[in-house]
C-alpha cells in the first residue's frame, strides 16, 4: 500500500489536513510572529518574502499539513510528512511550527501522535526530521 503523504487526521485537540494554496494568508498570520523563528536556522522567516518561499517549498513537497486547533477551527500552524522510502519502510516527519499560543506540548503532541499513528499503518520506522544549524 503506498503512502498517503496528505491526510486528514482529527483529534481532540488538532485537526491536521493537507495544505492548499489558499491557505497562505492563514499560515502566515501564524508565521509572522518573529518569536516563532528566533532560534531557527532562518530567523527571517516571519519576513513576507521569506515565508513564502517557504510556503511555496512546503505545497511542492507534497506532504505538507494545514494545523487547524479543534475548538476554534483556528490556524494554528503546518507540519509535514517527507522522505518516504518504500524499500526502507520510513518516513520522516517534520517542519512543524504551532502558534505561541498553542506551545507547551499538547497540541504538538497529539499532532504528533496522530501523524505516528497514521504513518505507522504504511510503514516500520519514523523518523524525526530536526534540521541541524549551518
């Protein structure tokens, strides 16, 4: 069975669907907050030009996830399935950014235990993208 690279997962907390065009003014309110990237790799990421680059990255990759939080139907962030490898049996999750509202392990972790949960019917190991610094 091929990998679905773009569900959509419901929990109690989060819902996570695929991420489409349109979505961009809604992800970007999240993005725009400087304090979301200043530990990242590209702390100008909150920049209008620079997140859409990577908007645009995240849509081509074509495993990337609108976060939406359950209660308020609000935006609340992406994250995104990458790499999968059939003869190896893994796929990497990753890129995930969440509102600073939404920071503190529960949304992130049930995001990631839905996105576990689903992968694993699909294949044998996952692993945890984390970019290291350059």
């Amino acid at each position: 069975m091929r990998f679905d690279s773009q569900p959509t997962l419901v929990g109690n907390l989060v819902e996570a669907r695929p991420l489409r065009a349109p979505d961009y003014g809604a992800l970007f309110a999240v993005g725009s907050d400087p304090l979301l990237w200043a530990q990242h790799q590209e702390p100008d990421r909150c920049q209008p030009a620079v997140f859409r680059a990577s908007f645009r990255e995240s849509l081509d990759s074509g495993g990337a996830l609108l976060v939406i939080d359950g209660a308020t139907r609000d935006v609340i962030g992406s994250s995104r399935f990458h790499g999968y490898d059939e003869a190896l049996s893994e796929v990497e999750i990753g890129w995930t950014f969440l509102a600073r509202s939404h920071w503190g392990g529960r949304y992130n972790g049930e995001l990631k235990g839905l996105m576990l949960r689903h992968a694993f019917r699909f294949v044998r190991s996952v692993i945890f993208y984390v970019r290291s610094p350059t």
